[in-house]
C-alpha cells in the first residue's frame, strides 16, 4: 500500500492507513501504536524536508521475522551526514529534530539510505505476528497499481524448493483486475508446485495462465550448492544479480505466459557471498544503474527496492519490484 504524503492533510491520513493496515495484519494494539507513531513521524519529516514523498506500508515475513514495514520515500537533497542527522535535537528544518530517533525507537529494525543529491529512503520494521518463513533470506519489494486503480496487476512470491531459496515475479498482462487475476493464479502455481525445478515450474504456470490475458513471469532459485542462480523468464520481467556496484543481467525470453512462450530455458550465473536477487516488472525503467547509488546494493533489500521504484518508475503501469539477499 502506498500513500502519497505533498500536504499536510496527508499525515493524518498516513497514521489512518498505517494503523488500520497493521490491524487488518494481526498486529496487537501495542504494536499497531507503534506503526502509526512511525507512520507519522514519516509523513512528517516528508514534509518538513520534502515537501512530498511516498510512504510504503507492506508485510515483511523472512529471515528477520514477521511484521509490518514502513518505507519512507523521498527526491530531496537528502543527508549530508546521517549519524548526525540522527541525533536527537539536529534539525535542518528548525524543528525540535526528534523524528528521525523517535522513529528508531519505536522500529524494531531500522535502516536508512541517503546520499546528498540522492534523496532518502527509511525503513522501519515492526514485528506482529508469528514468522512463516523463518528459513528464507532477507527478501524487500514494493508494489505500485497502475495509476487510479485499486487492483495490482504485479505479484511476487517466495518460497523454499528443497532449501533452495527460489523467487517469482509476475505481470499480468494490461492493468486492473483480470492482470491481477491473472497474477493470483501465477503466485497460486508457483506455491503449488514449488518442488519443481526452475523450467518445469515455469512451464506449469504457462499451462495454468492458458484461460487469462496472460503474464511476464521470471524465476529465480539460488542453488547454494553450486554456487549459481538458476533463472527462466518469459516477457518483460528484468532479473539482475547485485554484487556490490556490478551488475549481471539476466536473460528472459520474448513471450506472453499463457499464450505464446516459443522458448522456456534456464540460464545459470555464478553468485558470490552477499549477492542480491533482483526482479522488476516493465513498470520500472531497466536503465538504472547501481553505480549512481554508492553503497545502496549492500543495504537492506526493502532499501533497494524502494530507491529504484522512486527513481525508476514509469507511472504508466502497475510497478513492482523484489529484492532477495543470497
């Protein structure tokens, strides 16, 4: 879910989202306190230091545990000096300069990228809940719905193949609810039949997409074993292998699931220690570069995917993308 934050309206009407989305989530009343303290303290210093921004309210479950995450998006100067910049009393607004540490406080994971020039980008973790995937590595994504509509038709999925970490992403084909349709059946597949390799999963989800406008799907698995990603893409979707500032490409195929896929192969690229799985939907440009961005590639994975939809996304389209650390 994500609410534009550019008047001052909007901050009540992010700690409104915010809490009833922890709620509807199973977050307890302590922790739905929290969420909207954080959530307000967000909208806030968008505000104050933006002008405008996004806030991105989502469900974490991974390695980290269970909870409700909050981005905070922004195009600003961003920080010169972030330890600073957290102190409480600091301020380059003339505000009494407590947002920043208060939101910490309240977050039971915390994270901030900022560079001057580049904007910022802060994550709050919460926890709520009991884990489901405790097993799985960091995973980050943010999801945007074409412009004026409520249903995305973008998805992603996670799951452990035989202890390989293995993700999906899917666009269904157009905008609106039979793309979204269309990307349910996809994510209700790929949990399915998890146990099957690469090729032969996405295979399936072509067979299942047959009735539906079709999709862009990709999957990736990391064979920790040998030390490779095993990735089969139909359509538009982008893959990537982060490490450090490099980046490796992944191929997809041209195609439509469901329809027409002439080519369903995998490819296997080497990974290193610390790596990141990257997806991302036709919804975001493919021109951006990590070298624009020092540092953000090690940073949490909610961290990298925001900062590339903020930068990156084309508005025209529903937007997703997930990160996966190795």
């Amino acid at each position: 879910m994500i609410v534009a934050v550019a008047d001052q309206s909007q901050v009540a009407a992010s700690r409104r989202v915010a809490s009833d989305f922890a709620a509807e989530h199973g977050a307890d009343e302590a922790a739905v306190g929290r969420v909207a303290l954080i959530a307000t303290e967000m909208a806030t210093n968008l505000l104050k230091h933006a002008t405008r921004g996004e806030l991105v309210i989502s469900r974490y479950d991974d390695a980290s545990g269970a909870g409700i995450e909050l981005l905070g998006l922004d195009k600003a100067d961003g920080m010169a000096n972030v330890p600073r910049s957290m102190e409480d009393g600091y301020s380059t607004a003339g505000s009494p300069g407590t947002g920043l540490g208060a939101i910490r406080r309240q977050a039971d994971q915390f994270e901030v990228f900022s560079r001057p020039g580049l904007g910022t980008a802060i994550l709050a973790r919460i926890a709520a809940g009991k884990p489901g995937k405790a097993a799985a590595p960091l995973v980050g994504a943010v999801l945007a719905p074409y412009p004026g509509e409520t249903a995305c038709g973008d998805a992603w999925a996670f799951g452990l193949a035989t202890g390989k970490p293995t993700l999906m992403a899917v666009d269904g084909s157009g905008h609106g609810v039979l793309a979204a349709d269309a990307a349910a059946i996809a994510v209700r597949v790929f949990h399915d039949r998890l146990g099957d390799n690469p090729t032969l999963l996405v295979e399936d989800i072509h067979r299942a997409l047959a009735p539906t406008r079709g999709a862009a799907v990709a999957v990736a698995q990391v064979d920790r074993a040998g030390k490779v990603v095993r990735y089969v893409g139909i359509g538009n979707i982008s893959g990537a292998i982060l490490t450090g500032g490099e980046v490796r490409r992944m191929v997809s195929h041209n195609g439509t699931a469901g329809h027409i896929a002439p080519r369903i192969r995998e490819f296997t690229y080497p990974y290193s220690a610390g790596a990141a799985i990257l997806l991302h939907s036709d919804g975001l440009s493919n021109r951006w570069d990590m070298a624009h961005y020092p540092g953000l590639a090690a940073s949490h994975p909610s961290l990298v995917a925001g900062v590339l939809y903020r930068d990156h996304r084309r508005g025209r389209d529903d937007a997703s993308v997930v990160v996966m650390r190795t």
